[in-house]
C-alpha cells in the first residue's frame, strides 16, 4: 500500500519497462495537485521554483535515508536529527474524531504552505521506522524500476513493487491523455486489420482458377464479388492463417 512519504519519494520516476522514460514528476503541476489531493494537505500549487528547489532536495534526502535502511543501517542521531528539524517546520493540532472504528485522536497540520507538507511527510516517515521496521523499505529489484515501497508481506519477501497497480494508476493519472492514446491505438488497430483485409482481398482476386476453387471450399459459399459478411471475412482470415497458404 502506498504511504504519503512513499508516494513522495517515488515522484522521482523510473520506466520499469526500461524505455528510459524515467522523469521526476516533482515539479509537475498535475503531480502536485494529485498529491495534495491524495492525501488532504494544503499548499499553493504550483510550488514556486525556491519551493520546488526545497521539495526535490528533501525528496533526495529521504530517498537516501530510505535506501540506507533498506540495506539494513539504522537510524543514525544525524538521521533523527534532520527528521525533527523537517518535522518542526510543521504545526499540528490534536482533534479527538469518532469514526466506524470508535474514537481516534488526530494530528491535524495547521499550515498551508510545502513545508507544511514535508513535515508531514517526514512524519509519515518517522512513523514508519517507529511503528514498523527500517529493513522492512524496499527499493524494487527491478533495476529500470526502482520504486521504493513497504514490505508489509509477512514473509518480508517482497521484491519487486506491484506494477501492475503502477500502470493502473498512471494510466489514470491523466483521464484525457489515456483517452487520446487509447483512440489512436483503435485507429492503428483499425489499420492492420484494413491492411490485412485488402491484402487478401487481392489476393483472392489473383488467383488462378483452381487454387480459387480450393480456397472457395474451405471458405465455403464465397464467390468473386460477394459482399462478405463479419463471418465469411473470419472464415477467410481464419484459412489463410489456418490453412494451406
Ligand atoms: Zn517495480
């Protein structure tokens, strides 16, 4: 499952396919909206450039912490410090909350501004190493990858990240994008298919009597200047990939 911190760090985005598409996401407006979104923080967006300079060198901090624990280290005092120092950026209220599962005090962030939300982030951080183990992060084995995640597998196994749910949700990220490259996969597809049919048809067409007559039978009812219906058009298809051509 994906955490605030996690989700932040892995703004710095890797192409599992290894199509060298990798981009750091961070700057992004869209990138930032979502995650402001996501996970109910306030801050201006778009970060203005000192901000943006101050998330991406907070985001590389923590990606090198995460990978130290990942390997195994622990969390040094430098390490702790430079948490409370990012923590202390922030400010939070306590708000007793009745939810389905009883009652549950919260910490509510008082600020509006990006260091609002690296606090919080170093925090979700904090509550990691705390709440669970430092050896349980994960940098995905994927080399093109690279994606950091928590391993909450009982077996503490878990090498790869689940790409699966990655593609979903990039795929989704951007709704309008998605859509435009799904038609022009439909007009691609569309093509092939046209291609494939005229080719046959002239194929047909050019034919000699006899190698015709053997490809009527097995297409069954067919003649030269039929208009082919769905399923004569599949039986043609299917003999010529099936059949003796
Ligand atoms: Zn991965």
């Amino acid at each position: 499952m994906d955490r605030l911190w996690t989700d932040f760090v892995n703004s710095d985005y890797h192409d599992w396919r290894g199509r060298d598409r990798s981009e750091d996401k961070l700057g992004k407006t869209e990138w930032q909206q979502g995650f402001i979104k996501q996970w109910q923080l306030n801050a201006s967006v778009p970060a203005s450039p000192e901000e943006e300079g101050a998330l991406r060198s907070f985001r590389n901090e923590l990606q090198a912490l995460a990978t130290r624990l990942s390997e195994g280290n622990p969390l040094s005092s430098k390490d702790q410090e430079w948490l409370n120092a990012k923590m202390e950026e922030g400010q939070v209220i306590r708000r007793l909350n009745a939810g389905d599962e009883g009652l549950k005090l919260s910490l509510i962030p008082v600020g509006t501004q990006w260091q609002q939300v690296m606090a919080e982030v170093a925090a979700d951080f904090a509550i990691t190493v705390v709440e669970g183990d430092g050896r349980r992060i994960r940098i995905c084995d994927n080399a093109d990858c690279r994606w950091i995640f928590y391993d909450d597998t009982r077996s503490r196994t878990q090498k790869y990240c689940d790409d699966n749910r990655k593609i979903l949700q990039r795929k989704y990220a951007n709704p309008e994008i998605a859509c435009f490259q799904q038609l022009l996969y439909n007009i691609y597809v569309l093509k092939i298919i046209q291609l494939v049919v005229q080719s046959i048809q002239s194929e047909i067409n050019t034919r000699d009597s006899s190698v015709y007559l053997t490809k009527k039978t097995m297409i069954g009812d067919v003649s030269y200047g039929d208009k082919l219906s769905t399923e004569k058009w599949l039986c043609i298809i299917y003999g010529f990939v099936g059949g003796s051509v």
